[in-house]
C-alpha cells in the first residue's frame, strides 16, 4: 500500500502480455483496464476486490485487451536520444532540431530551427516535450473551439495533457482535455476526436445514443476510430521518454 492508499501487484494471465499489474484505488467505483503506450496492462480496482473477480474481469475482456495492448505497441524504430527534427502530420509542419551541449538550459528558434541548450539528453527531451505542450495548444485548441462554434456545442476550457493511455477526455464541466500528441496525427483523425468529444459534452457515456450521435457528425467514424486506436505508432519514443 502507497501513501496514496493505492496497491500494485501483478497477476498471470492469458491476455497478449504475460502479466498485467493490478492497482487497488479507493476512488475506483468499478473494475477498468488501461493499456498504456508500450503495451503495458494495468487493471484498476475498487477496494475489497477478490483476486478471483479481477482474473474474471480480465479473461472476460481478454479479446479486447489483446486488441489494444497491439494497437499500443510502438513501433520500434530506432532513434536518436534527441530527434533531428519533429514533424506535425497534423499542421503539415516540420521542424529541424540543434541539440547544443551546455551548462545552460534553453530552447530557442534560430531562423527556422528549433536549438536546444542542455547538459544531457534527458535534460534535452524535458526541455523539447514542454515546447510539444506548447505547440500542441496553439495549434489544436483554436481548432476544437472554432468546430465546436460551427455545431454549436459548448466548451468550458481546453486543456492540454501528455498521456499514455488516451488521445482526449471531456469532464461533466464542460472542459475537454487532448493529448499533446495528436499533432502527429492526420487532421482528419484529429478532427474526428475532436467531434467524439464534443459528442461527450451530450453524452457523457459510450451509449447507442452516443455513437448515434458521433455517426451523425462523422459518418466515416469507424476507420477514423480504428486509425487513431493505431495512432500510437506514429508517437515518436522521445515524447514519452524521461
């Protein structure tokens, strides 16, 4: 148990990954999975859980959770320990990258490079996925909020996050929250996250009138949402790289 009254252990299972850890949270209300970037499986429980209804629950989502650990596998490509250059599938945008060895921690645009001042290359990736944060606000924010004008849906506040298991979320307040890594992402399967969480601001489930409704606004919805399950892959290694 963890200060945060939360516990991790691992189980055996016959999903596609040979372990899954199983984290015990007080604030749970209900059995969920999580795949995370790389594959990794993480079962979140409520407390008081037997070990034999978390190995149900996994046996009876196997089929799903195979699906997903597959999607989330990274391609493995090999990469510097600082990219050359980053490049925006979403804005069509590519940018060149000087990684500078020096006490000082800087990042910079020098005409049309991005030039980076940093001791390591762990210094270097920190300072690169606070710009992507950055970066990734100006270009997707004003994007949701001018589609979101034209449908007439409210939104509260966009907020821009680096996660590994979701690409968007929308809160009961109204605030939609994107992963900073849909910029390397084609617009058209951003946009079409962009309309699933508007969607959510009517329905805040997964029901048949939620995806009545996504259909509505994005008939092409099922290839679009098997490409951004895919999407993973297209995440460079450093974005999620400590």
């Amino acid at each position: 148990m963890n200060a945060h009254g939360t516990q991790l252990s691992l189980f055996e299972t016959r999903s596609s990954t040979d372990l899954f850890a199983v984290r015990v949270s007080p604030r749970a209300r209900r059995l969920t999975a999580r795949v995370h970037v790389g594959g990794r499986v993480e079962i979140v429980v409520p407390v008081g859980v037997s070990p034999k209804t978390v190995r149900d629950f996994v046996n009876r989502f196997t089929p799903w959770i195979d699906r997903k650990v597959a999607a989330m596998q990274c391609v493995s490509v090999p990469e510097a320990a600082v990219p050359v250059a980053v490049e925006f599938a979403f804005s069509g945008e590519r940018f060149d990258v000087d990684w500078i060895v020096a006490t000082r921690r800087n990042l910079s645009f020098q005409g049309d490079r991005l030039v980076v001042q940093a001791p390591d290359d762990g210094v270097a990736r920190l300072l690169l996925q606070g710009w992507l944060k950055r970066a990734a606000a100006e270009r997707l924010a004003p994007n949701l909020l001018r589609l979101a004008d034209e449908l007439k849906y409210s939104v509260a506040r966009v907020a821009i996050r680096c996660q590994r298991t979701r690409w968007g979320s929308c809160s009961t307040r109204g605030t939609v929250s994107l992963n900073c890594s849909l910029v390397f992402l084609r617009p058209e399967v951003v946009r079409y996250l962009f309309m699933h969480e508007l969607a959510h601001t009517k329905h805040m489930n997964h029901s048949a009138n939620f995806w009545r409704l996504v259909e509505r606004l994005e008939p092409d919805y099922r290839s679009l949402d098997r490409e951004l399950l895919a999407g993973w892959r297209t995440v460079p290694a450093w974005v999620f790289k400590s």
